[in-house]
C-alpha cells in the first residue's frame, strides 16, 4: 500500500449516535453527510440520538482470546485456537441527562413531567429491583480529511462495567457509555459491528 497522508484521521469532528437495539437499525445512507443527523434510515423503527458533547475521544476494542496447542516434538505451538472475543465500544458523554444515565447503566427508566407556565416540570430515572438485559446500537461518525464520513457501528451492545458518575470541583460530570458487543442473530452471520469508509464522488 503506498503512503496516502489523506487516509490518517487525527481530528476533533466525530459524533456519537445510539439508538434501541432492533434487528430494523441501519447505517444511514452514503448520501448523508457528516455532521448530518442520521435520523431513522429507510426500515429502522426508531431514530439515532445524538447525545452530544464528548471527553476523551471515542474507542472501539476488540479482543481474542486464545490457547496454546503444543506437541513434545515442537518447542512452539502448533496450533491456537480462539476460545474467546471480546468487542466493546466506549466514550464519556459530557452532557448529563436522565435519559442518558438509563442507557449509561443498561437499567431503568426514565419518566418526565412537562413544565407549565405555573409549573416546574421534571425528568425522573429511576433503578428499580429488577435487573434488566437492555441492548443498544452505537454508533461513531468521523470525518476524514477526505471530508467524507467514516463510521463505526455496533449492532448489538450491552453496559458492562462499573459506570461511575463523579461529581468534582475540577471537571465536568461525565457519562459513561461501555457497551460490550453482543452478536446480533438477526442476519446470517450474525453481525457485531460494521466500520464503513465513505468514498468521496469519481
């Protein structure tokens, strides 16, 4: 592969998207820009969120775990099979809201009360006793230096982990969002996740 300065991405201008898990999520079309809402693509049940601002960049990780396989006659394995993966995808929001912290912990609800001209109106999450298995979809959307998007989704994620909200003089309170990837059996194969390189037009 020859050098190509255009393809290293060090930039500032990426979003992050979620949405309900549902076999119907999609990537939006190549059509849609970056820094154009992903809105509900043809066929999905619900729309992407943009949640907003973010600290410390967005990461996505992918992890095999394997064995080692080894015979007397060879000092090095012969064979290592994969026994298990791991994919996740992460970033701290920096807007805080309770519906965010019902997708940052994977439990809850969220109930709202409008405000009035008379009244003060309020968002309520609230963890009851029950442990729920909640899924989302995430999704990251950068743009290169061709001005063209690329994007990462994970079709199926699950919060993993000890989200922990800190509230401190120094910094902002952060939300975050660790979503540990699940196979989503609802195509054949099951899809994890997709990173999608849009191309600029010929």
């Amino acid at each position: 592969m020859p050098a190509d300065a255009s393809q290293v991405i060090a930039t500032r201008d990426y979003l992050v998207y979620y949405v309900a898990y549902s076999s119907t999520n999609s990537l939006p079309l190549d059509t849609v820009l970056w820094n154009t809402a992903w809105a509900t693509p043809a066929g999905q049940s619900s729309p992407w969120i943009n949640p907003g601002y973010t600290r410390d960049g967005l990461h996505f990780s992918t992890e095999i775990a394997r064995t080692d396989i080894r015979v007397d006659q060879e000092l090095d394995p012969v064979l290592r099979p994969a026994t298990s993966r791991t994919a996740s995808m992460n970033c701290n929001l920096s807007q805080f809201t309770p519906a965010l912290v019902a997708v940052a912990t994977g439990q809850g609800s969220v109930s709202s009360v409008a405000a009035t001209t008379a009244a003060r109106g309020h968002d309520d999450y609230v963890m009851a006793s029950t442990v729920q298995d909640l899924f989302y979809a995430i999704g990251f959307d950068i743009r290169a230096q061709d001005q063209e998007a690329i994007r990462f989704v994970g079709w199926k994620g699950q919060t993993t982990g000890s989200p922990t909200f800190d509230i401190t003089p120094e910094s902002q309170l952060l939300t975050p969002l660790n979503l540990t990837l699940f196979p989503d059996s609802s195509t054949s194969p099951a899809r994890i996740a997709t990173i999608r390189d849009v191309s600029p037009h010929s």
